[in-house]
C-alpha cells in the first residue's frame, strides 16, 4: 500500500506515514479496495488524483492539435495563394513554396494521426483500460518535441505515470 500524500510505500499495519505524517487507512484483509461500495475503506493514491485531468488534458490536446492544423491551412491558403503579388518570384525564385502543395496531404495525415493518438489516450485513461497506461507513456514521450503545450503535458503524463508506484497504483484501479 501507498501513502496517498507522498506516495511512499507503508506498511498496511502502520496508522501514520513515516514520511509525510498522513493518517492511513485501516482495511481490513480480503476487503475490496473500490470506490461506490458502502463499507470498504477508499483512499485517493496519486495517479487516481491526477487521471481524470490527464484523460481530460489529453482530449482537449487533440482537440487543439485538429483546430490548429485547420487555422494554419486556412491561414496558408490564403496566404500563399498571391505568393509575391503579380512577380510570382522571389529573391531564389519560386524555391520554398513552389512543393508546399505536395506536403499538405502528408502532413495533414501526421496531424491527424497524432490527434487520434491523442483522443485514444484520453478516453482510454478516462475508462482505466489495463492498456491506457503504456499508450499514454509511448504518446507523451511522441510529444515531448512539441513545444510548450505539448512538452508540458507529457511532462506532467510521465510525472504522473512513469515511476513504479504509479504503475501498480493503476493495476489496482484497473482491476488487472
């Protein structure tokens, strides 16, 4: 069992952490450990405080990621379109601009993808599937080059998910 102030291993005996001085709950043995079930004893661990804002913050990132994708697009279109007026060139002729068309289909696909990713995270985070935890930790670590956003929310995924406690923390709330 795991402190739920620091998160640090106590023993099920033990009425205080020895870390942080928290009282901990007494459960008796062979009592179901669940939310919703009068009588059983429920405490919050760390990754249960902190999931249901992961799956939201994930969710809301996908959403982001396609809103973004759809003003940029919007915003090039029209931009490039009179690409340097009536000259149509510039300093190095048509160079950077003269392909972009060719990316936008590869492009939108990554965003695409990348959004998907992101909404599966979120909704598998938000139902604790056994599996969630892993995909939210191969996502986090696929978005850790996005700046600010992006590198924030997988900071806080692998803060929240990556260290060992959490995972049998979320075995537990999984029911694996």
């Amino acid at each position: 069992m795991y402190c739920s102030g620091c998160g640090q291993p106590v023993e099920t005996n033990e009425q205080f952490c020895r870390n942080c001085g928290r009282t901990i709950p007494q459960i008796t043995p062979g009592a179901p450990i669940a939310p919703g079930i009068p009588g059983a004893p429920w405490f919050y661990t760390r990754v249960h405080r902190h999931l249901q804002a992961l799956s939201v913050l994930w969710i809301a990132y996908g959403i982001l990621t396609i809103v973004t994708w759809a003003l940029a697009m919007s915003f090039f279109g029209g931009w490039f379109h009179g690409y340097f007026g009536h000259m149509h060139h510039g300093p190095f002729g048509e160079f950077p601009f003269n392909n972009f068309s060719r990316f936008v289909p590869f492009i939108t696909a990554m965003v695409i993808a990348r959004a998907v990713l992101c909404f599966a995270t979120g909704i598998a985070l938000h139902r604790r599937t056994p599996w969630a935890r892993i995909l939210a930790l191969v996502v986090a670590f696929l978005t850790l080059i996005k700046p600010i956003l992006g590198t924030a929310l997988a900071i806080y995924t692998l803060w929240v998910l990556l260290p060992s406690p959490s995972a049998q923390e979320y075995e537990q709330m999984a029911g694996v």
